[in-house]
C-alpha cells in the first residue's frame, strides 16, 4: 500500500473520531406543549479528580470529599457547595444524587435541596465574599437572591420550592409546599435531577416527574448554583450546565 495513502487514511481517521468526540453533546427538549428547544452541553463535572471547580461552605463536624468517583457530603449541620462559574440563562442543570441509609449518624434520609441563580445583591460582583462568614448555616442564605428547591426537609415531611427576593423574606407559595408522599425522599434510591431556567420558564424535575412549572414574571437570569443539605449523607455524580435554545 502507497505511503502517502496509508499516511492519509490515517490522519482521516484520527480528523474524523477527534471531531466526533469534540462535538458537544446535544439534546431536544420539550419543555412545554408548544416549547421545544435544543440543549449544547457547556460544562460537565465527574468528580474524578478533584473540587477546584466547587466553594465549599459547611458548618463544623461535616465533610464533603471525592469517593469512587463521586461528591460524598456527609454534613452534621448545613452545607452547601457552590459551583464557581456564574451562570447565564436559559440553561438546564443536571445531576444525579443518591440519599444514603447505611446506619451512619448522620444517614438522616432529608434535605435533597439546592440554590440555582443566586446572586447577593449586597455583593453582587461576587457571591463569595461573605462565603466565611455564611459557613453553612441555613439561615445565613436568607439575604440572597436565588431560587430553592428543598426536597424532603423538616425529618422527610416537606418538600418546598421558594423564590428569595434578596432581603431576608422566602415567600412561598401554596401549590409549592408540598406534603405527599410521592413529593418526598426514599433512602439507597438514585434520582435524577433536571432543573431549567429558560427566560421566565422556571421547572425543576425528579427522575423525569415536572414537580415545579413556574412563569416568573421577573426571573433570575443569572447567578450561581449549589448543592444544598443539612444532617445528611449523599452522592452527588454527573453534573452537567447546558445551554437551551430553540
């Protein structure tokens, strides 16, 4: 066989498979009967090496360490840990968590929660200035502007979506304080979280189940995220940030 030709073959191949695996992973969703819009990956994180892209903020006695490849937070009283790069919609953000029940002291079975699009309006330039002094306790978030969604807090009784307006007040609305069953936490249980930020389209959805479909009249468009919990043990694996466009 030529040279030439075996030489060019070759680099063909190597043109075809590198671009192949440098496409960004795309997506169609249907986020509505009449929305349906493309998803390019933009960021991804599988937590195989280390946490230089994640502040941690967590109160004394809890720990957040890499273990087979996945985030383990096992917290005695309030974490949270922030993604560092600011987001700008419209996105979607996904995860995959797991709630551990081993018998642990800390394997509470609560409090599956995060932060999306938050912003401190005191420092709006920067969310971590006050990241020391927050340190994890719960109610140190109050003064952010953000999105919540707890899964399963107050002893796996309640399940609440909240929308901070950045002075201390956490309206909440009654069709998002939920209390049945199926809106809770079973423990050893993989869940798959989606959460869309698209233009004042807000949804958050577990294992595939759309448990919040919010038109927000004046949305939030950009801030950070960050897993959230308190008195619990859990995984958190395959996080990804994409871009949504129609």
């Amino acid at each position: 066989m030529n040279s030439n030709y075996l030489k060019s073959s070759i680099f063909l191949l190597f043109t075809v498979v590198f671009n192949y695996r440098c496409t960004p992973t795309l997506k169609v969703l249907e986020l509505t009967d009449s929305l349906e819009v493309n998803a390019k990956l933009l960021y991804e994180e599988d937590f195989d090496d280390n946490l230089d892209a994640w502040q941690v903020e967590q109160m004394e006695g809890g720990s957040s360490i890499l273990k087979d490849s996945k985030l383990e937070i096992d917290d005695v009283a309030g974490c949270t840990i922030w993604y560092k790069k600011e987001l700008s919609g419209p996105i979607m953000i996904e995860y995959d968590t797991y709630i551990i029940d081993e018998g642990d002291p800390n394997d509470r079975v609560s409090d599956m929660n995060c932060f999306w699009m938050a912003t401190d309006v005191e420092n709006p330039e920067n969310l971590f200035a006050k990241s020391a002094s927050r340190h994890g306790k719960f109610s140190n978030y109050d003064n952010l502007r953000l999105y919540y969604m707890g899964v399963g807090g107050h002893d796996n009784t309640k399940t609440r979506f909240r929308r901070y307006v950045g002075n201390g007040e956490r309206p909440l609305l009654k069709e998002h304080d939920f209390t049945k069953n199926e809106y809770l936490l079973e423990s050893n249980k993989n869940y798959h979280i989606r959460i869309i930020a698209y233009n004042n389209l807000i949804q958050y959805y577990r294992n595939g189940v759309k448990m919040i479909d919010l038109y927000d009249d004046n949305p939030y468009t950009s801030g950070y995220f960050g897993f959230r919990t308190v008195n619990n043990h859990m995984t958190i694996d395959n996080f990804k940030v994409y871009r949504l466009k129609q």
